[in-house]
C-alpha cells in the first residue's frame, strides 16, 4: 500500500466513525416535539448506519436545540480530526503549501480555514475579520449556501459542507500523488 492510499485509508476510516456517531444526531424537527422516539434520517440509513432513538421523556424545543449543537459539534470535531489526519502526513502547513492548481483545493483549503477558525478562536469565528468575510464568501459559493446559513458560525451540513471537503481531500490527495 502507498503512502498515499494509506492516507486515504485513515480519511476513510474517519469519515465512517463520523457518519456512525452523526446517524445517533441526525437534525431534528419541530414535528418530534411531544413524542419519545425517533429513526435516523434517510441520509444515513442509506449509507448503512441506520439506527433508532428512544428517548426517556418526551421531546422538547430545548432538547432540539441541544441535539443540534452536538450534531454541530461532531461535523466541527470531523473537520477537525481530518486537518489532524492531513497534518500528521504533513501535507498541510507552513512548510507544505497547497497546490492550487488540483482538484480538491479548494476543500483540502477550506478545511483547514474551518480548523483554524474553530480551534484558534472562542468556538466560533469573528465574522467581520476581512479574511473570514472573504472565506465565508467562498464558502458560500463553493458549497451552494446562502448568507443567512452563518447566523450560528460557521455551517457545516454533513451532506453540503462535510461529506464533501472529505471527498475533496481525497481526491487532492490522489492528484498530487497520482505519479508516485
């Protein structure tokens, strides 16, 4: 196995560990509210992590709002972890810079954007820093978001924003060694 493929096999195993933990934090609806139990959403059953919740008490707005920020949370944390996974190989940082002309770059860029706006500020971003308003413009037309989808941070849907800087990376990863 290359060196890149084992690069690729760890994002993999990663991206599974993700999607296991996400299928038990699926977003949630106002329709749940009153009811104690809940399957995962469509998006992850049809990956094969179908599983279903049974709460102890009835679900409130509060317990919505919470569910949400975790889900937030692991999206961030998987992010995170692949930046963590992309620097230990070192094919990011000062002494690595990102070559712009290959398929990927902009999601191997924005997931490092993402970490460090994440991990070098207070949990969230300074939305009016002029590189932050840049990349957030980016990011918007990159993904397909709309402004509004910042009024929490930094969004990271699983299905617009994660899944896809995961595939991203690979396939960076894959051009940049496809000769090796």
């Amino acid at each position: 196995m290359s060196n890149v493929e084992r690069i690729i096999a760890e994002i993999d195993n990663l991206q599974d560990i993700f999607l296991q933990c996400k299928s038990f934090f699926p977003a949630l609806g106002d329709n749940l509210i009153g009811t104690t139990s809940f399957p995962t959403a469509d998006y992850y059953a049809f990956k094969g992590y179908n599983v279903f919740i049974n709460t102890k008490t009835p679900i409130t707005r509060e317990f919505i709002e919470k569910y949400a920020k975790i889900g937030k949370w692991l999206n961030e944390n998987a992010i995170i972890r692949l930046f963590g996974i992309l620097h230990y190989h070192k094919q990011v940082g000062k002494k690595n810079p990102l070559l712009r002309d290959l398929p990927g770059y902009n999601d191997i860029r924005f997931c490092c954007w993402i970490r460090n706006v994440i991990t070098k500020t207070r949990l969230n971003y300074e939305p009016e820093s002029d590189d932050n308003t840049k990349f957030r413009e980016e990011l918007i037309s990159h993904y397909g978001l709309r402004p509004e989808d910042f009024k929490e941070g930094i969004p990271t849907p699983v299905s617009q924003v994660v899944e896809k800087i995961f595939k991203g990376c690979k396939t960076y990863l894959r051009a940049k060694y496809k000769n090796a």
